[in-house]
C-alpha cells in the first residue's frame, strides 16, 4: 500500500490570517483507502486545514498534492475537474437553502450526469436511506433538525460514489444511535468499497471506532499521529488530556489568542497516571 | 469594481460562449427567476405605470389648457411615458423589489457557505445562480416596460376622457401621430441596458459579502443606492446618444 501514491499530500503548509498563524508549517500524506481522522481543539484549525486540501483557500506557503496534482496552483476549471472525484460534508451542511433535501441530494447527478429524473430520484431515495432519512425529500432545510441537515449534506457528499470523502464533523448534533449508523457507513464504504475518508471529529468513540490513522493538531501544528493504537496509548500528556475529555490539564482554559500561540509546552505527566484515565476501548 | 468586471466577464462568457460547447442554459432555473421577477412585479408596476400616466397628463392638461391646445395632452403623455418615464420608473421599482431581493438572496447563501458548497461540488455559481436572473432580468424589464407603457398611456387616456375635453378616437389618433417606433424601442434599449446594471450589481454585492447577516444588510443597501446610481447616470447619458442634438 505505502507503494502508491499518496491520495493527498500536505507539505510545509503555512497559513496566516493577518498576523495569526492558523496552520503552521504542516506535512502530512494520506494514503488511498485509509480512514484518517483529524482531530484537535475547537479553533485550532481543522476546518481551514480541509478548506486547504479542497483549494477553496490558498495557503500562505507550502504545497497540496491531491490526486498527485498540485491544487494549489490549478486554474478554476482544473479545480472542477479534481472536485467531482471527491464529496465534502461541510461542518455547517451547506445545504441550499431554496432547494427542498431530495433537490440538494439530487444536485451533482443533476449538474454533472445525464441520469433520467426516475434513475436520480431512486439514487437520492437510496442515499438517503443510507444515512437513516426515509421520507424527508419534500422538506427544506429549514424544516429540519440540524442533526438531520448534517446527514443530508452527507448523503450529497456521497452521491455521485466519490473516491475520497472529506468529512467536518460527520456525528456532531446525531444521538448516540445515529452516529454508529453514520460510523457503520463509513467504514463499509472505507473497508469494503476502498474509498479514502478524511474524517474531523471531536467524537472520541466514533474516532476510535473509524480510524486506521489519527492526526491531532494544536497551535497549527501535529501534536501527535499513529495508528489509534498509538494514540491511544501516547505519551503526551496533551493528548491524553484531549482523548480523555478532561477540563483540567497541561491545556490551560481561556487561553487568549497570543497565549495559544505562545503557550509553553508542559511538562509531562507520568504514562502511568495517563494511562490510568484511559477510558476508550476499540468495540 | 475589479470584481464587477471580472462578473460580467465571466457572465458574458456562460451566456455567449459556453452555449457553443454544449453546457447549454437549464431553462426551468431561468423560468422560476422569470416568474419571481417579473410576473410577480406585474401589479406594482401597473399601480405605478398608471399613476405615471395619470400625472403627466394632468401636469400637461395644466401648462397646455393655457395656450388652449388641450388636444396636444396626448403628445406629452406618449413621448414622455415611452422614452423616459417609463423606463426609469419601472427600472426604479424592479431594483426596490428584485435587485435587494438577489443582493439579500445571495448575501445570505454566501455566509452561509452554499456558494463555497457549490463551488467544491464542481457547479460553477456563476452558471447555476447568476446567469439563469441575468437571462430573466433581461427579457422581464424590457416586458414590463413595454407593459407599463400601455398602462401608463390607459391613464393618461383616463384624465383625458374623464376630466377634459379629448374624446377617446381623438386621443388615439393624436397618441399615434404623435409617437413613433423609435420612441418605444429607445425606451426598451434603455430598459434593457437598465437590467443589465441592475442585476450585474446585485449579483456582484451579493456574491461578495463579508461577515454575517450585518454585511447581507450592507450590500443589499449598497445594490439598491448603486444600482439607482447607475440606472439614472446611465438614463443621461442614454438620453443624449438618442434625443440630443446640439
Ligand atoms: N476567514 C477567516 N479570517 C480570519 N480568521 C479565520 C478565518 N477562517 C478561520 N479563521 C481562524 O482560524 C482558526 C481556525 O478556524 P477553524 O474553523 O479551522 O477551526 P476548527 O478547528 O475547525 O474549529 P471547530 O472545531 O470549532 O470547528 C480560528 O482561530 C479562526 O479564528
Ligand atoms: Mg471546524
């Protein structure tokens, strides 16, 4: 697997927003069929890292290879061309406003497919049932609940069978139950349909649960990346902290802007305290 | 302004080009805005076409019953209505209506991310969002024009026949002696041109607000002010190509 070529290809991102550093000289590969889940503190960058990767945003420095093709310097319509191979749920859902669910689910087989209105409304009803929605096609958006709109936004993301699939927080806002339904169907679609998942969670279990690898970020940089395995059981205090969901930690509350950047590291708690508060288990 | 510029670059290329390669126009999108534009408009226009009639055919009973020429009142109501009035007034109404509306509209899907979502979905918002309202636009001022204008001539015809002495056969022969083709089509290029700043402006306020629903608020403020702007400079100078010889 390692042989081939990296889906995506991060190397030495930078990006300012004025004189912020929000992602500070960043590398990283993914590789084709690997379920990588990004997680990190709220503010700490996942978005605009995904925004990145999808070249909606230039960085300030450094290079995005997606697909082996350099994004970052790609005209518009070679965007295009990259952008129907991927789906992307955005963290808010992005779903039209003035178009009912069934029409936003419908809308990239409509753009981009010579499909029959027949074949894509079955398409739709079938997506949608993938993601636990039977009946809601007439709906707008507005008339849903915002668990829902994340599920649709993730039924359109799929809908044309993308090869990789970037996810802003598949499972926030979803009951317990859902999120192991939308869980469930990541990994057949990873495991058994080969496609690459780019997952942002804050979910612990449900980042267990997917991941083959995890990359935690923090002041704009990798704190930690391994296998679940590894984080799991990983040294740095921080990350245990994160893992765990604990108020009290080497990551101070209130942190001012300067301070995030500034914040020195801590120095770090024996592994056998951490340890101890491991509290997640693969199912 | 750099980005007004590259909009109508980029629109003129989705209308005139791209047809050319086979991504033709979906015609039920350009329909739906054609409704919302302009058929939806109809009865707001007809109020203001009518008042514009009624007025300047008292404004011309009142200067012409002095020289005892009551019969020229049509006259003043057709050239009037069809190269200036007409056109301006109506193009005021559709940008108070239609132009804040498509300001607000896409102002509020661009914070709300649906035109980045568009964009990382491989649409292009300028062929999905814009060109099917600038299409509509275009044919749906013209028609109101031409439709205010008959309105406006029925009110002008109501003063005459109810408060003077212009029987109704003597205001349609004066109305068409008075009036020729010319008048009715400088009136529709002006409209034509007016839609054309009108949505190109309220397309562009919208597709570039920053923030939240405070920015939609300002650029749909900006769309109207500018387009009125616009829309009278551009009267002016029209006015002079057509009418005004030195
Ligand atoms: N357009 C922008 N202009 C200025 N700053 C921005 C912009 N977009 C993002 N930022 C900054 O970048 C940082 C990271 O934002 P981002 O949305 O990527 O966070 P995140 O990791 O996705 O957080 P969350 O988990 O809450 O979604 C924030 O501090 C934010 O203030
Ligand atoms: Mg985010």
């Amino acid at each position: 697997m390692p042989d081939s070529p990296p889906v995506v290809e991060v190397a030495n991102l930078v990006r300012k927003f004025g004189e912020r550093t929000v992602i500070d000289n960043l590398s990283f590969t993914i590789q084709r069929g690997e379920t990588l889940v990004i997680m990190g503190g709220s503010g700490c960058g996942k978005s605009t890292l995904l925004r990145h990767i999808i070249g909606v945003i230039k960085p300030t420095a450094g290079s995005v290879k997606i697909f082996g093709d350099e994004i970052t310097t790609m005209n518009d319509r070679q965007i295009a061309e990259v952008r129907r191979r991927f789906g992307m749920l955005f963290q808010s859902g992005a779903l039209l406003a003035s178009l009912t669910v069934g029409e936003n689910v419908a809308l990239p087989l409509s753009q981009h497919t010579d499909l029959s209105s027949d074949e894509i409304e079955q398409i739709v009803t079938q997506k949608l049932q993938m993601v636990g929605l039977t009946g809601f096609n007439h709906l707008k958006p507005s008339e849903i609940s915002g668990g829902m709109r994340k599920r649709v936004g993730l039924a359109r993301a799929l809908v044309l069978d993308p090869e990789l699939l970037f996810s802003d927080e598949p499972t926030s806002g979803l009951d317990p139950i859902m999120t192991a339904v939308v869980d469930k169907l990541t990994l057949e679609l990873t495991r058994a349909e080969g496609m690459t998942a780019v997952v942002v969670t804050h979910d612990m279990t449900s980042a267990f649960r997917i991941a083959t690898r995890m990359i935690m970020l923090g002041r704009g940089r990798i704190l930690a990346q391994g296998t679940p395995d590894e984080i799991r059981t990983h040294p740095d205090p921080e990350v245990q902290q994160f893992i765990n969901g604990e108020a009290d930690g080497p990551m101070p509350l209130n942190l001012s802007q300067d301070d995030h950047e500034h914040h020195p590291h801590v120095k770090a708690r024996p592994l056998v305290s951490a340890q101890h508060r491991f509290r997640h288990k693969m199912p | 302004m750099k980005n007004f510029l590259r909009l109508n670059v980029s629109l003129l290329y989705w209308v005139l080009v791209a047809p050319f390669k086979g991504q033709l126009f979906q015609i039920s999108p350009i329909f739906r805005q054609m409704v919302f534009i302009g058929v939806r408009a109809t009865p707001m226009v007809a109020l203001t076409a009518f008042s514009i009639g009624v007025t300047l055919a008292m404004q011309a009973a009142h200067s012409l019953q002095e020289l005892g020429a009551e019969i020229y009142v049509p006259d003043l109501v057709m050239v009037t209505l069809l190269r200036e009035m007409g056109p301006v007034l109506i193009a005021v109404i559709v940008i108070g209506r239609s132009g804040s509306a498509v300001a607000a509209e896409l102002g509020t899907m661009k914070v709300s991310e649906e035109i980045e979502a568009l964009e990382v979905m491989a649409i292009n918002p300028i062929r999905y969002l814009i060109v099917p309202r600038f299409i509509a636009m275009l044919i749906m001022l013209p028609a109101l024009t031409v439709l205010g204008n008959y309105i406006g001539v029925f009110g002008g015809w109501a003063v005459c026949h109810f408060a003077l002495d212009v029987t109704t056969a003597g205001y349609i022969i004066r109305a068409l002696e008075s009036a020729d083709t010319w008048d009715l089509y400088s009136g529709i290029i002006k409209s034509a041109v007016f839609a054309w700043l009108i949505i190109t402006i309220a397309c562009n306020a919208g597709l570039h607000v920053e923030g939240g629903a405070e920015g939609v608020g300002q650029a749909t403020t900006a769309a109207v002010v500018q387009s009125l702007l616009a829309m009278l400079v551009t009267n002016a100078i029209l006015t002079a190509l057509f009418f005004f010889k030195a």
